[in-house]
C-alpha cells in the first residue's frame, strides 16, 4: 500500500514498512509514549500516536489478521 503525491501520482508520498520492521518501528512508538512530550496536552499525544501507529500499520494483510484475532465487541 501506498500513498501518492498530489503534484505527481506517481510518486509514492508514504508506504507501509516491511512486516520485518514493525517490531522495531513499534518499540520507539511505546519509547515515546512513555518519554517523549510527557507536557504535550493529552489530545496532541493522542492524535500524534494515533498517527503513528497508523504510519507503522504493516498494510491490509495485517487488517484481516487483527480481526480474526480480535474478539467482537
């Protein structure tokens, strides 16, 4: 998956990491969460590891996997 660029849709603006990656990428997102911006007003940290954990989110394969494990709600 990936996103283009508005001025070129040719050009990849954003892809998913390698699968392989995600362990690491999501250790700096809990490092952060627990040392970084501790001051920040809550709604700021919130919408910023939002869109981190969205960022690291290895592609739609991943999606399916959560879902079967997860328990309905």
């Amino acid at each position: 998956m990936y996103v283009t660029s508005p001025e070129d849709p040719a050009v990849a603006a954003y892809t998913v990491p390698e699968p392989a990656r995600v362990p690491a990428l999501m250790g700096k997102l809990v490092t952060w969460l627990n040392e970084a911006d501790i001051d920040a007003p809550v709604h700021v940290r919130a919408s910023m590891a939002h869109l981190n954990l969205v960022s690291i989110h290895p592609g739609p394969t991943a999606t399916v996997a959560c879902h079967a494990l997860c328990p309905p709600w």
